[in-house]
C-alpha cells in the first residue's frame, strides 16, 4: 500500500503535471503553472531532448528555473492542441525530503500546421519537500 507522501506525488504528477503539459482551446498553455511542479531555483535541472524541437543547436540539459521556463515554453507556440493525455508505471522512492520518480507518458500533439505525431515518453525525476509541497528539482525526459 502506498503511503500518503507516495499518493501526493503521484497526485503532482497526475493532475498539475500533466495538465501543465496539455494545450487545448479551452486551457491554452500556461507557463505560470510549471510553479506549481518546478523548483525555482538555479539548482533546477533539466534534459529533455524536446529541447531541439525549436533550435536544432540548442542543448539539450538547461539548467536554472529561469533558463529552464523560456526553453520549455517555446515549442508550445508551435502547437494547437494535445500533449500528455495519460502517465502511468509511476514507481516512486522517498528518502526524507527527497523522492526518485520515474513514469511513462503518452499522448499527441497537433500542430499549427495540422500535422500530428504519437507522443512516447519515459521519464526519471528528482523531487525535494519544499515548504509548498514537492517540487522536481531534476528531471530527464527521453
């Protein structure tokens, strides 16, 4: 049985998580939710390939929450709809204020120009216990 601080993030992950990694015309995509997810701090890290979806030069580690936010909006203007429609095999390891996560994600995404693509995505995450609740401090999305 997974205790509550297992259940809570599991909850972060299902509700604010994936609708901040969703876009539709009724909830366009909003970037002031990633506060509610990302630690905002320079320690925030992240490496997710989708980085080079806007810039084929473009790193694909980005460190800083305020380096992070602008590379994680970006390709959202690109976009008209879709994103993570469901995470599921959340395992989930908590260590004092510190938790491992890792989870699948799938979903699909349409852009401006009506094209689709099949979304596939595992994911390892860091989180740590702030005083709002857990945060990922790392994450690496592939």
């Amino acid at each position: 049985m997974k205790n509550s601080e297992t259940q809570n993030i599991e909850k972060l992950l299902q509700n604010a998580y994936k609708n901040l990694w969703n876009k539709s015309a009724d909830s366009p995509f909003n970037i002031d939710e990633a506060r509610q997810v990302y630690l905002q701090n320079k320690s925030l890290t992240i490496i997710d390939p989708d980085f080079k979806m806007i810039d084929k030069e473009a790193p694909t580690k980005v460190q800083g929450y305020e380096n992070v936010m602008p590379k994680l909006a970006a390709p959202w203007d690109m976009v008209k709809q879709g994103g993570i429609l469901e995470i599921y095999n959340i395992e989930t390891e908590i260590f004092d204020n510190r938790a491992f996560v890792s989870f699948d994600a799938k979903g699909k995404m349409t852009f401006t120009n009506n094209e689709s693509i099949d979304l596939q995505r595992n994911a390892t995450q860091m989180l740590v216990h702030t005083d709002d609740g857990w945060r990922i401090a790392y994450e690496h999305v592939s």
